[in-house]
C-alpha cells in the first residue's frame, strides 16, 4: 500500500476543500489499517512545517452546520427522542447530535433513513442542533390541495385545482383530523385502491378555505405556478456535490459578506470592497461581487434545467416559497451561507473617486462568506450601533462597502436612473397564518448600497458578453408610449406640475417631475402616474436598453437561484471565458428567444400570483374593520368606480358608482375624471378622500368603499337612487351632448 508524498496531501486538500479530515485523506489514498500511523505522522509534520495549519486556516469549514444539510438517522436515544448525524460535516472534532423535531404529519423515519433537514443551532446538554424535515431523501411524494369531503371510509379530497378532476380517497388512518369542509394539503400514500382513487393522507390542515393560512397556497394553484419537483428533479439534486476546488480561483481568504433581508432562506450574492490601491486611480475603490455557481450543478438539458427554465424563477409569498430549484441546491449548496465554502462567479470591478466603473472582470472561483447579516444590523452599524457581529467587521469590510457606495451615487446622480419614490408593502403574518400587521419597508442606505453593487455587476456582464459577441438574454425596459406619456403630462398638469414635450424623453425629465412634487400632497399621485407610464421589462436576446435604469446594456446576473434569466448569463460567461463545458449549449442558443419569452411569461405570472395574494391578506385583515372609516387618495378612475388607496396599508378598494352620491356621474376617459351630473363634483386622479369599509373578501381580496368626503367636504345629502329612472335618462342626456360635443371636435381636427 502506498503512502502520499506531502505534496500529494496539500493537492488533495487544495482541490476537495469540503473532505479534509483525516478519514476523508485516508479514504482517497485507499489507506486501511496500520498504514494510518503513516497517514497520521505526515499530517503531523506538514502541521509542525506549518503547512496543514495554513491548509486548515484557508480549506476547512469553522464546527457548525449549514441551515439546510443531508443528515442520516442514527436511531432513538434512551428517552425515546429520535437522532441523526449530519453526513457532510467537515468541522474540528466529532459531529455535532442533532435532534429530530417531527410533526405529526411527517413519516416514520427509522435509523439508516438520510433526510434532507433544515437546521437551528440549539444549546444543550445531549444535542447541538434541532432539525426539521424537509423530505427523505429518495421519495418525492406527489402532493395535492382539496377540500376534503369525509365518508364512512375515512375520506375524499376534491382538488382545487380546475385542470386536476380526479378526487383522491382517504383512509380513515389518514384523516389527520380533517373535518368536512376543511381546505387540506395531501400526498399521496399509494396507488389507485378498490375505488379507482389514489390514496392519500392528510398533512397539513388549513381550516377554512378563505382562511389565512390558505390564502397563497390557492394562488399558487389557480395561477398555474408548479410546487412539487418530479422524482427525477428531486433525486438529481440529492445526488449532487460540494463543488472541488479544481482550476477554479481561490477567493475564500477575501472578507465576502452576504446582506439579506433578516428572513432570508437563501444567500445567492457576496460583496467586498476596499480602496483602490493603483496609484493611476487615487481615491477609487474596488468592489468585489460573488454569485453562486448555479451552473455547475444545473447543467443545460439534465433535470434541473428543464424544471428550473419551465418554472422560470421562484415566486415569494408572505408564508412561504416556492422556488425555482429544490432546497438541496437553493438552501445548501448554493446558497453562500456564512463559514462554508461555494462554489462561485464573481466580478472584480474598479470604480474611479466619482464612482464610475472603469474596469472589470470575472473569474470562476471558491468563496467563503466570513458573516451572513442583514440590512437592518448593518445599516445600524454604521450609524454607530455594531451588534457582536458587525463590530469586527466594522473597519476591513462595513466601512469601505460605504465608502465604495457613496461614490456610486455620483456616479448615479450623473446618470440620472429613474427615482421613483413608491414604498413597498410586508405582510407581517402570526405562527398560525393570521395577518399580524402590514407594514411598509423602510428603504435603508444597506439595501441601496446592494442594488447599487448588483446592477453595475449586471452592467459588467453585460459589457463582457456583447465585447465576446456572445448569445444572451438582457433585461429590456423600452421607452413608455406616447399616449401613457400623455396621461402622465394631463395627469402633472391638474396637480400644477410640468413635464416637458416636444423633446426626446429622458429619464431626468421624469425625475425633474418627481422633485417637484416630492414633499407636496400630490407626490404619490405623481409616483403612480409616472409608473403606470412605463412599458413593463422583459428578457430579449435583443438588446433595446433600459430606459428606467439609464443604460445601454443591462442583464441580470446576480441572483441565478431564483431567475434562470441568471443562470443563461452565467453559462453565456462560463462559454465566453473557456471555463469548461457547461456553458451554453448549441440548443439553449437555438432557443434563446423562445426562453426569452417564456420566463418573461412566468415572471409576470408570479407577479400576478404574489399581488392577489397580498390583496387576499389586506382583505382578510380589513374584514374585521367593515364599519370603519379610513383616509385614502383616488388612485384609479374607470366606468364603474373609483380605486381608492388607503392610507395606513397601503389596500385597493372600490367605490362602486352606486356609492359616489346620488347624481349620475359621467366617465371622461381622456381626461381620466369623473363629474356629477347635478352638481358638477369633479372627482380626479390624486384627490383625498375619507371612506367607510362596506366589505373586504377573503376570498377574492376584493375590498369595497363607501365615499364619504372628497378633498376634505362632505358630499350633498339626499336620498340615493338607483341606476333607473330619472338617472338614466340624464345619463342618457348627458352621454348625448357629450357625443355631440365630440363629433364637432372631430370634424373641426380634420
């Protein structure tokens, strides 16, 4: 048997940075027995030499665990509680006991069975982690949302699903606790039984169909978004690796932070900066982007591919995820998480004093992220409160991350990207599903700073991929249309702003806009206006720009775990660069504008998905305010209503025509108003308005108003009547000299 040099050891441990314990070395060089006294004197003078220290300092992950790892069942301890032990531990020591937290709903798990959990790092005397279980490794039970139905038996579920007819039979050890009538998830326990019904058992009881807790769940369903992997998807990414090392460059030594919402489940972007130290460009910084080698596990046409491009991103709710990759690669191995070594691409960019990139480029490499924070920890830091874990990292990477920023937004200034002011709505749910509160974001400088580093990362592979003359999907954003222009400019205009005409359009003419208003009454009427002014962005192999952000070439690069937008720029970089095979494929190339217009479809199907869904929740926390009187603005005008957002959370509601007085409003659709037949009340775009909640539905999210005053006056009393009678012949009347009025503008035009 044959013993390594040191030589080969240190090569060993320089390209499997994740199997360097002693075992792992011996297992390689096929060391048994007494050959591992040899095995253990060799590490023993490479850590005298100094070498294996170093190896140790630079290769070996720190003793903890990742919040989603591979865990085998090593059966129950003494009380009953069953264990397990995590299979790709690479820390110091003996691996840490994990405990099993099961819910009823899970399966038996027996000793031997390998689970994919998700971790909690616990302090305790017999264990030192807590895990939930995500699935069994190897089984991928199909899953299914219904109403269930009970019988004699035990029970049938009805799917919600419109396209799935088939009901599914529940025997009476199955029910869970299921009550007729109640909304529950199953999965599937067998094949068809004597009825001709797949079986299924009950895991997870949701109540009442318009309750909460199901609320994203039959959004999920009705708007066609897949949630389970196929079988083959799923054992496809359980078979996958820890990425080697390889010919890749060796990043794990550079300060990389991630800087996530504080819930975030995955980390897909790292960022460091620090001052230039080129004397040709004195005051400048360089800032370093990594983002997770999604490529190298998802290759063109295996499974995960053609799972990922059909869902074609992961879709966010305020309960739950689903993602575009199964959580063995979106939640472990590629997602950088803190003291764990990913495989990575990342960008080194230079920026001059004001701020502008001056040069860049790309390498495929191994990081490690030194500390997973979050906006708010951060932001706070550098105002001058560190927590334990921002106060070391204060100096090396905080303070330049800033430094770098504050130098972009010269930059920004100069480019003038649209600057819309619009605050984004979070639904805050309680454990049990019910809304808690919903609050609006607070836009710190962190998440700037992050979006900032993210498109000139985007910009870059952009620019490299066009000087490559390479394939690859950019991110458009065309010019609005002249007739939402229009809109825009009558809509600035009632509010006694300006927006310039008869040039062509820039972003700065839009921004000069918003400073106007900005401050006033009417700055969040000028918001909306300005926005549902824009065209909507796509991905295109054509490049057109992107007129919100002021650029020339934009892609997206940066978050390939949740867009395969991402993922096609990244294989176009790994081809580009020569970095090996699984770049994109003759067929991905062929194909690019059918993807192109599929994943900008899906993208636009999750937006939908997640915006019903938050109306839902608004709706759900609002039905117990039925009664109450809210402030709001008008911010829609159509024939049938008027839209109302209110001002505390942010909801939608109507103002059903029957409900704005008891005159007859005519509709004036160029002008975007309505005006009372009677007392010529002119209702507009922007105007305050005090209104009574009348309904809010669940089910449908639908919220509907009564209008009590406009522009702080009361409106006239009276006796409302219906849409019959009187009304409708001055309807009638009005709809004529309105037409008339119209056709002698019509002809004097010609």
């Amino acid at each position: 048997m044959r013993i390594p040099t040191k030589e080969e050891v240190l090569e060993w441990i320089s390209e499997n940075p994740t199997l360097t314990s002693k075992r792992d070395i011996g297992k390689a060089f096929g060391i048994k027995g007494a050959a591992r006294i040899d095995l253990k004197r060799i590490l023993k003078e490479l850590e005298a030499e100094g070498h294996l220290e170093k190896r140790k300092k630079t290769y070996r992950d720190p003793d903890r665990l990742p919040p989603v790892s591979v865990l085998q069942v090593t059966g129950p301890g003494p009380d009953g509680d069953l264990f397990a032990r995590p299979l790709e531990w690479q820390g110091k020591g003996d691996a840490p006991v994990v405990l099993m937290i099961l819910r009823a709903s899970d399966p038996a798990l027996g000793e031997g069975d390998r689970i994919l959990g998700r971790l909690t790092e616990v302090t305790g005397d017999t264990h030192q982690y807590e895990a939930r279980l995500i699935r069994r490794i190897g089984t991928n039970p199909h899953r299914v949302l219904g109403v269930f139905r009970k019988t004699t038996e035990g029970g049938r579920i009805l799917p919600i699903d419109k396209g799935d007819g088939k009901e599914w039979q529940v025997l009476s050890e199955g029910v869970n606790g299921a009550k007729d009538g109640e909304l529950v998830e199953a999965q599937q326990t067998g094949p068809k039984g004597r009825m001709g019904l797949p079986r299924a058992k009950v895991v997870d009881r949701l109540g009442d169909p318009s309750a909460p807790k199901a609320v994203s769940l039959i959004a999920i369903h009705q708007h066609g978004i897949p949630d389970s992997f196929p079988d083959e998807t799923i054992a496809q990414a359980d078979a996958a690796k820890p990425a080697p090392l390889g010919k890749r460059e060796d990043l794990r030594n550079m300060p990389l932070v991630t800087i996530d919402p504080a819930d975030a489940r995955d980390h897909d972007d790292a960022c460091w900066a620090h001052a230039d130290d080129d004397p040709k460009n004195a005051g400048g910084h360089v800032v370093w982007v990594a983002i997770a080698d999604v490529a190298h596990y998802v290759t063109p046409g295996n499974a995960l591919d053609r799972e990922a491009r059909k869902r074609g991103n992961s879709s966010y709710f305020p309960d739950r995820v689903v993602p575009m990759l199964p959580d063995r690669l979106s939640g472990d191995l590629c997602s950088l998480h803190e003291g764990v070594p990913r495989a990575c691409l990342a960008v080194r960019m230079q920026l001059d004093s004001h701020g502008h990139k001056i040069g860049h480029h790309f390498v495929r490499g191994m990081m490690r992220s030194v500390a997973s924070l979050n906006y708010v920890e951060v932001q706070e830091a550098r105002d001058g409160t560190p927590n334990e874990k921002c106060a070391p990292l204060m100096q090396d990477v905080i303070n330049p991350l800033y430094a770098a920023y504050e130098a972009t937004q010269k930059a920004r200034a100069e480019r003038q990207p649209l600057d819309l002011d619009l605050p984004e709505r979070k639904v805050e749910l309680t454990p049990e599903g019910k809304v808690a509160s919903i609050m609006f974001r607070d836009r710190l400088d962190a998440h700037k700073l992050i979006e900032e580093f993210m498109i000139l990362a985007n910009v870059a592979a952009a620019e490299t991929l066009v000087a490559a003359k390479s394939p690859l999907l950019f991110r458009v954003h065309e010019e609005p249309n002249p007739e939402k222009l229009d809109a825009l400019r009558e809509t600035a205009q009632s509010a006694g702003f300006n927006l310039a005409k008869g040039q062509v359009l820039k972003t700065q003419h839009l921004n000069a806009l918003l400073n106007a208003a900005a401050g006033t009454e009417d700055a969040e009427l000028i918001n909306i206006s300005t926005l549902r002014s824009m065209t909507q962005a796509y991905y295109s192999p054509a490049n057109f720009g992107h007129f919100g952000l002021a650029l020339r070439s934009y892609a997206h690069f940066t978050s390939p775990i949740r867009r395969y937008a991402d993922l096609i720029v990244h294989r176009a970089l790994i081809s580009a660069h020569g970095w090996g095979n699984d770049g994109l494929s003759p067929e991905g190339i062929e194909n690019l504008e059918g993807t192109a217009g599929h994943i900008s479809e899906t993208e636009r199907r999750s937006m939908l998905a997640e915006r019903d869904t938050t109306d839902r929740y608004l709706a759900s926390y609002l039905s117990e305010r039925v009664g109450n009187e809210f402030t709001g603005r008008i911010s829609g005008i159509a024939r049938f209503g008027v839209f109302v957002k209110l001002d505390e959370t942010g909801a939608d509601g109507l103002i059903p025509m029957r409900e704005l007085g008891r005159e007859y409003f005519r509709h004036d659709a160029e002008t975007n108003t309505l005006t009372g037949s009677e007392t010529g009340i002119r209702i507009g775009l922007g105007q305050r308005v005090l209104v009574r909640l009348k309904e809010a539905a669940p089910v449908t999210g639908g919220i509907s108003l009564e209008l009590l005053e406009l522009e702080d006056k009361k409106l006239p009393s009276g006796q409302r009547r219906g849409r019959s009678g009187p009304v409708r012949r001055k309807a009638s009347k009005a709809k004529r000299k309105s037409d008339k009025v119209k056709r002698k503008v019509s002809r004097r035009r010609r």
